[in-house]
C-alpha cells in the first residue's frame, strides 16, 4: 500500500508573538530529534490533533 498524503488546506491564523516563537523552537527541537524537517504548521497540526483526541474527538 502506497503512502497516501492528506490534502492540506492553506489558512490564516492570528498568533502572539511568543506563541510564535515558541512554534518555532519545537520545530527546531522536533526537527532534531526525529533527524526529519518539521515546520511550525506540522506542530501545529500535531498539538491540534492530541486537542482533538482528548476531546473524544479523532480525526
């Protein structure tokens, strides 16, 4: 079975200036440890999906 990649949908969203610097620096921690590039749109991605899954919902 081939890897199917999820669509993803270009937004705009409003952040405080150290939310955003703190995206970044998981980024660059992510992107260590996995020896993987990881964007601030892929954490955000990951910190909206364990949101989701503690609300019961699973996406």
């Amino acid at each position: 079975m081939a890897d199917e990649k999820e669509k993803l949908i270009k937004t705009t969203i409003h952040l405080e200036e150290e939310v955003l610097e703190a995206l970044e620096e998981l980024a660059k921690e992510y992107s260590k440890e996995t020896g993987q590039k990881w964007s601030k749109g892929a954490v955000i991605r990951v910190a909206l999906s364990e949101f989701f899954s503690r609300r019961g919902k699973i996406l």
